[in-house]
C-alpha cells in the first residue's frame, strides 16, 4: 500500500504507474525465472560433463600405472638373480621400452641397499635416507610390488614416485628389489592431464589422499599440503573424506567454482578439476543483464502507450465531473447527466441522474410518510399508547381499545394508572411518571419487561410492555406498545411441563447431558453430574468450564469446544481420573444453530467406556506380543491387501533396509523395493494374486553387501475364493548359498597340492587364449611330469610319493610368476600357463628355471631323493589354435623331452 501512496494524485497517472510496475514487474519475474531454471539445468549439464573428462583422466593414469607396473614386473621375471652393475647396464640396453618409460631403473640388495641405477641422472643419484631405507626394507619383506610415496627428485626437483618390483631366485625367494623412478612432471606420465582442463581460467589438480600435491598449476605448491595456506575448501574436504563426483564451492579466497574429484584405482591419488562459476556462467550473466535492460524498455513503452489510451478513455469521465459541480451550484439541471452515452460513463451518468430525482422524490416522501406512520401507529395489531408527563393518556389506539375494553374517547385524556394500573403497583407507577416529566428517563425505557395490566371489566391481563421517550415542544412524552401475551404465558406454561419431564427422562440417563453457551457458560446439566463429578448440577448454571472443573481441565478440551463452536461435530475419547480410579470417557458435541446460520452453543453427552476400553487394551496387548514375536524372528514378514498395499510389515524390514516400516504401510509395495526387485517380484506376485503359492529367489545388495533372498507368498482366500491379500515370508539365505559356493570351489581345486585341478585349469586356459587373442600378446604351455614317479611309488610307497607330489607343486608354484598358473591334471601330470610371453627365446628362460628347480633333493620324512622332471613348451600359435590343440602339442613337446634323457625341457614347433 505504500507504494500506491506514494502515486501522482492524477487518476490517469496512478493507472499509467500501475501499468508500468505489472509490465516491469510481469517482465522481471518471467525472465529471471526462466533463467534461474536455466542456470539450474546448465550448471547440472556442466558438472557432469566436468566429472565424465575428469574420469578419464584418472582412466588414462591409471592405466599409465598398470602399463609400468606390468613392465617392471616382466624385467623383474627375467632379471638374473645375482644381476651387478655391468650386467643391470648391458640388462636394461636389451630393453629400451624400460628405459624409455622410467627415469632411473634402480637395483637394491635385500638390506635396502642401493647397488646399482641406470639413467640419464645416474650419476647424480645419492645415498638413500632413513626414511627411505626403511621404506625399503618394508617393501622387501613384503615381497610385492609397491608404488612408494611422492617425493621430490634430486635430479629434477619435481615430484616423482618409484614401483619397486621383488626378484626372486631359483626358490622364490625375494633377493633384490627393481625400481624404476617416473618424474610426475617432467615425462609424459601426466601429459593427456592439462588437456583435460575445463575452460580457460579451470584447471587441474592431483593429490595424495592425505592432502600433498602431486600436479597443479602453480608448481610452488607442489609436495606442498593442499591446506598448507590458510582457508577452508568444502569440496577439498569432501574429496579427503572420500567423496567422489562433482559439488558446487567456494575457494579459500572465497571464488566460487564447480569442483570435481576422482579417486585413482591404482594408487591412492585424488585427481581434482575447479571450473569457476564466472567463466563457466558468463554467457548467462550477460543474458540476465539483456533481460533487465529489456524489461525496463518495455516497461517505458507500455508506460507511453497506457497514458495516451488512459486519457482518450478518461475524457467522458471528465465532462461528466464538471457536469455534476454545475448542477450543486445551480447552474444546470439534472437533465445533462442523460448524454445518451452506451458504456459504463453513460451508465454512471444515468446512475446520477436517477440519484438526483430520487432525492426530490424523498422530500416529497417523507411528507407523505408521517401520515401513514400515524395510521400504521391506529391499525398496529398491538396497543398503542402515549402519555404526557403527568400521566394522562394523549393517543389510544383501535387495538388499545380490543385490548382493555376502554374506547379512545373514554381513555384520551384519562389517568392511564387510573385505566390498566393494578392498585397495588399506581403509587410506583406515579413516582416514576414525576422522573419521567423531569428528564425523560427512567429504569424501564427502552427496554421490554412484562407487567400485569387491569381490563375495563377488571380482569388481570398479562401483558409485554416496551417503553420509549418522546420530547415534543420542551415536553416529554411516554410511547408504548402494549402486547397481550396471555396466549404466550399459557404457551411457556405447556413449555415448562415438557421440559420438567426432559429433566426427568435426561436425569435417568447415565450419561453426563449439558448444554453450554458460546461464552462456555453451562445452561443445563442433568443429575448424573453429581455421581460421577460430586458437582451439584444446578450450581453449574450461569457458570463456565473453568469456574467448575478448573483451568487444568478447561485447556485440555479447548480444542474440542473451538471444532464445535466453529460448526462441526466433535467425537473424543479421552483418559481422566475419578476417586483415584482410571476412567475413560468418550463425548460428543453437537453445535447448536441459531436462525441466522451462527453457533449459538452446543450440546454435550459424555459416556463412561472404561470397561469396553479395557477389552480394547487386552485385544491390543494379545496384537503387541504377536508383532513383538514377528519383529524379532530373523524373516521378513508383511502383508499385502488385494491392491497391492502393504498393510503389515515387520521390524526386521528396519534391520535390513534401515527404513521405518511403519512409514510404508498404505503405500505399494513398490515404494519399499527397488525398482529392479518389483520387475523380478511382479510375475510372482500375479501368479500368487490368481490363488498358487510361490516361492522364487533373488539376489539384491543390503547396506553394500551383497544377498540371496528368498520369498514365498501365500495367497489369504476369502469365503467367496477370491483372493483377499498376500502373507510374504522372505528368508536370507546367502550363508547357505556360500556355503554351495565354497563347494563348488573346493571341486575346482586339487586336494593332495592344493593347486587348480583339471576342471580349474580348463577354464583358465580357454580365458589366457582369449586375453591372448584381444591384446596380440602370445602365450605359452608346459606341460611336465616326474621323472621315474612310478619308481618312487612302487620302492618308497605311495606316502612318500605324495610328499613328493606337494613338493613338486610348491616348487612349481615358487618358480613362475604371479600372472601364471598351474595346475594338477592326474598323477605326477602337471601343467604350467605362462601368459604374456612374447617368444620362443623368452619361454625357454621359463622352462630352464623349473627344471633347475627340481634338482635340489627332496626330503621325504627325513631321507633326500633326487627328483627331475622333464618339460614340453609350446607357444600358441595365433586365432585359429584351440586350448585341445596348444595342449596335445605340449604333450608331445614333453615325450620329446624324455627321448632326449629326461631332466630337461623341449620345445614344440
């Protein structure tokens, strides 16, 4: 309102105001929404798009990692085990790849000691520190691969991290271990990285998961803490915290930006992308500036257009207002408000013109007027009567005249106490008459009372009276209306009767029966008040709630008298104490309306249903103790009405889900599900909805584990056959289907070696051949057994060729690499999947190694045996060889192996 106060006077401005604050404001609302939409979905699109590049840049690093960790892994293999300076030098000549992918190649003896580094800046390469001594100790006890944490490089000064690789001997032993350095900045490792930066102001960041930077724009933050300068960045602590994704945040300088985090799969690196809100939203920014200068001009020309067109309109409106002023002064008639107009103006001036003739019509009117009131006064069906100060009747009548048998001519001018005053009360009548004359009030004027009067004949004549005070020519002069309301008082008489045997009749209910007022005054109450509250009912009249029952209990129902006060019947049920008893009473209230549509008051009856309510709480204790059984067994249980609805479902739907079971029931037994489960439960759920019991099973992830549920419905039939609801029992059975697992493992697993059987072997030969053929990287097989086996059996007994049999596979085991397999066909048969073996020259290596392996003596319970074995190798040859085809060539590379003297290998064309 403040705003239109502040408009020109002018009609016509205020209206051309109003129409360019709705323009502008129309304008305003429309565009800024729209965009605030737009900012909403652009900035989703933005940050998806942010985390989809971002992943591929943590795809791209980790493979970077992969690829190294597998090519340090393939030098380690055929590394010779007591490998010095010049044979690490002439080692890493051999393979160029290594050196070109790594910095420094670094070999370290078993007490961490640095022997040997091939580079560029191996010359510069100092002694280790404690630090990193014990770093490699840990790494060589270990015996696995590790990536070290980044440091900072003596030769380049920049980040680097080194994969530390274990050598192994003849035994599996871990002598050495191979490092190779990669500089985090100054290779290609990070390269494909900067290209991935959002915009021109976004960039990149790399971090460890305790916060140190690895890449980032400004390289004097590099190796630093990410939160070493002061501030607070939510999004960074979300990332430490283990978040993944994008978020929208403020940087430590307050900037705000979308941020983006992945977390590497290799290493515990964190790779960050920051886009700022500025750069990434200008184009909506210079829109949103567009859209309020747009407003403004067209706010401006709906401004220009409303007033010429208010002011064309306003004309008529004008000339009518002068035409009104000629007319109040004289200087026209009433005739030139007709201009014979047809709109609303036109209207309004006949509205004006029938106003005016109206009012000459009044004056004529009222003259009128007060001859017929004087006539209505003489017809009214009431008496009439009108005394002056002293008493003597001045106007009686036709109906005065019915009613006390006194004719006008014998009354007018008569004592009126001398006419219908009863001689006990004309003494009062008289004193009050003198008061009257003095200053025409008195206790009864304007006001109604009923009185008894004296007819003509002398008969008592009950009679309404209402008094006023009229003055006239400086006198006062008493005006009655005199009702004859004997028929009325036989009336209330009949009314009285009826309501003493109501009284009665509400006094033999046990039921508490009151009626109460608007103001919660008490206008009737029966006898049963005072058995149940000791409250004598006719004290409580005239009185409210509060005054009787107090204020305690007065707010307690309050709410039920507002429900009923306002029109709408209220039923309760409440608890309360009486005579330190448990009492619980159920009411009701019944508004009572008045002719005017209004509330007037309302009826009340209260009910004592302690006993029924009592039967309640033992059928609801029985209910408790049934949930409490169901809550508590380790099964699902819920059930479902014939729409589906879930209508029961017990807490173990809490245990497992860790949602509210009461806050689905009503709901379909979709919203408690994945949408997945209900496709999976639908089909069974309309065969147990035709009548049929069924049971089927399904695998769902509970709180990040994965389980095997299984579920049975059983349809609850009603006495027509229809089916009226489902019972669904869901058991978890993934213990016992571990269990099947398990066993399903052990028969792929050889039980004397521990080592995979023939079953297991098959498998993982068909999938190396597959790998073989997707990367282009060759494989190869061996297929070997003990020589003389059969000796040792039949001279030592078959205990002891069992404890060559586990020696014979732990050796085996020892001597390959963790990327190759072998397994147990039967007997002393034995076969090794060398994978990613890129020639023939390299497999030999492999063959000689286990040969060599089974030369030092075996002890069998205390006595030595010599055991060799002998090997056939063959590589597989390309697409088109089958495993059956690489297998029967390993064959009969290994009888090839025993035509030549056994203890020795042989390789397949």
């Amino acid at each position: 309102m403040a705003v239109f106060a502040t408009l020109p006077h002018s009609f016509k401005l205020r209206m051309t105001g109003v129409v360019i604050l709705l323009v502008l404001t129309a304008t305003l609302i429309v565009t800024l929404m729209s965009l605030l939409l737009a900012e909403r979905d652009m900035k989703s699109v933005i940050g998806d798009q942010q985390y989809a590049l971002l992943s591929s840049a943590a795809a791209h690093i980790d493979a970077q990692i992969n690829s190294r960790q597998v090519l340090l892994a393939s030098l380690a293999d055929t590394m010779p085990p007591d490998a010095g300076a010049a044979i690490m030098q002439a080692f890493v000549e051999r393979h160029p790849a290594a050196r070109k992918e790594f910095l420094n190649l670094h070999l370290f003896n078993r007490q961490g000691t640095l022997l040997h580094t091939e580079g560029d800046h191996a010359a510069e390469t100092l002694a280790l520190n404690p630090r990193s001594r014990a770093f490699l100790e840990n790494a060589l006890a270990a015996g696995k691969p590790v990536i070290s944490p980044p440091y900072k490089s003596v030769q380049t000064g920049l980040p680097s991290i080194m994969l530390l690789q274990p050598v192994r001997d003849g035994q599996g032993r871990t002598v050495m271990l191979l490092g190779g350095s990669i500089d985090l900045s100054g290779s290609n490792f990070m390269a494909d990285v900067a290209a991935h930066k959002p915009g021109k102001t976004g960039y990149l960041f790399i971090m460890t998961k305790e916060g140190i930077l690895l890449h980032h724009p400004e390289s004097s933050r590099l190796l630093e803490h990410i939160n070493a300068r002061p501030g607070y960045n939510r999004a960074t602590e979300m990332a430490l915290r283990g978040f993944q994704g994008w978020t929208e945040a403020a940087n430590k300088q307050g900037s705000e930006g979308i941020y983006s985090y992945k977390h590497l799969v290799t290493t515990d690196w964190i790779i960050g992308a920051r886009f700022p809100i500025d750069e990434a939203f200008a184009p909506m920014i210079a829109m949103r500036r567009d859209a309020l200068l747009l407003a403004g001009a067209l706010a401006a020309i709906a401004g220009v257009v409303a007033w010429v067109a208010i002011r064309r309109l306003m004309r008529p409106l004008e000339q009518l207002r002068r035409n009104v002023s000629e007319i109040r002064s004289g200087a026209a008639g009433i005739d030139v408000l007709q201009g014979g107009r047809s709109d609303e103006i036109g209207e309004l001036g006949d509205a004006f013109h029938e106003l005016m003739a109206e009012r000459e019509a009044a004056q004529i009117a009222i003259r009128d007027s007060e001859s017929l009131i004087s006539t209505i006064l003489e017809r009214a069906p009431d008496a009439f009567v009108t005394c002056a100060g002293n008493g003597i009747v001045t106007m009686w009548n036709a109906a005065a005249e019915r009613t006390f048998g006194w004719t006008r001519e014998e009354a007018v001018g008569q004592d009126i106490a001398e006419l219908i005053v009863p001689q006990a009360q004309r003494d009062a009548h008289r004193t009050g008459m003198m008061f009257f004359a003095l200053g025409g009030g008195g206790p009864l004027i304007n006001t109604r009372v009923r009185v008894p009067a004296i007819h003509k004949d002398g008969r008592e004549i009950p009679i309404e009276l209402s008094l006023g005070a009229l003055k006239h020519k400086g006198a006062w002069h008493a005006t009655a209306f005199l009702h004859d309301i004997t028929a009325q008082v036989r009336y209330e008489q009949q009314i009285a009767a009826s309501e003493k045997r109501l009284r009665t009749v509400a006094d033999s209910i046990p039921a508490l029966i009151a009626y109460i007022d608007r103001d919660l005054r008490y206008h009737f109450t029966n006898e049963h008040f005072r058995a149940v509250m000791g409250t004598d009912p006719r004290k409580m009249l005239g009185r409210t709630i509060a005054e009787v029952l107090g204020e305690d209990f007065a707010s307690s129902i309050a709410h039920f008298n507002d429900a009923v006060l306002r029109g709408q019947r209220v039923h309760y049920e409440r608890e309360g104490f009486h005579n330190g008893q448990h009492r619980q009473m159920m009411g009701d209230l019944v508004p009572d309306i008045g002719p005017d549509g209004k509330v007037i008051g309302f009826y009340l009856m209260v009910l004592d249903i302690t006993e029924r309510k009592n039967a309640e709480l033992r059928q609801a204790a029985s209910e408790k103790r049934l949930k409490l059984l169901t809550d508590n067994l380790p099964v699902l249980i819920s059930y479902l009405d014939k729409e589906r609805r879930i209508q029961f479902l017990n807490a173990t739907y809490q245990q497992w889900v860790g949602v509210d079971p009461q806050s689905l029931i009503g709901q379909h037994v979709a919203a408690g599900v994945s949408n997945d489960m209900y496709y999976t439960a639908e089909p069974h759920l309309d065969r147990a909805y035709g009548g049929e019991v069924v049971t089927y099973e399904i695998k769902v992830t509970i709180a990040g584990t994965e389980r095997t549920l299984e579920t049975t419905y059983v349809p609850e039939l009603a006495e027509d056959g229809s089916v009226a609801g489902l019972y669904s029992l869901t058991h978890d059975t993934t213990h016992m289907k571990e269990i099947e697992e398990r066993l399903k493992q052990l028969a792929r697993v050889d039980s004397l070696t521990g080592i995979a059987n023939r079953l297991m072997f098959e498998e993982i030969l068909q999938a190396a051949i597959v790998r073989a053929r997707r990367n282009r990287v060759p494989l190869a097989l061996a297929y070997l057994d003990i020589d003389y086996f059969k000796q040792i059996n039949d001279s030592l007994g078959h205990g002891a060729g069992d404890l060559v049999l586990k020696e014979f596979a732990a050796r085996l085991v020892a001597s390959v690499r963790a990327v190759d397999t072998v397994a147990r066909l039967a007997g002393d048969e034995f076969v090794i999947v060398f994978e990613q073996v890129g020639s023939r020259e390299e497999a030999a290596p492999l063959a000689a190694k286990i040969v060599e392996a089974m030369r030092n003596p075996f002890d069998l319970g205390g006595a030595l045996r010599h055991v060799t074995t002998s090997v056939g190798l063959a590589m597989h040859n390309g697409d088109d060889e089958s495993a059956t085809s690489l297998l029967a060539r390993a064959d009969s590379a290994l009888y090839e192996a025993k035509r030549k003297g056994r203890d020795g290998y042989a390789l397949a064309d």
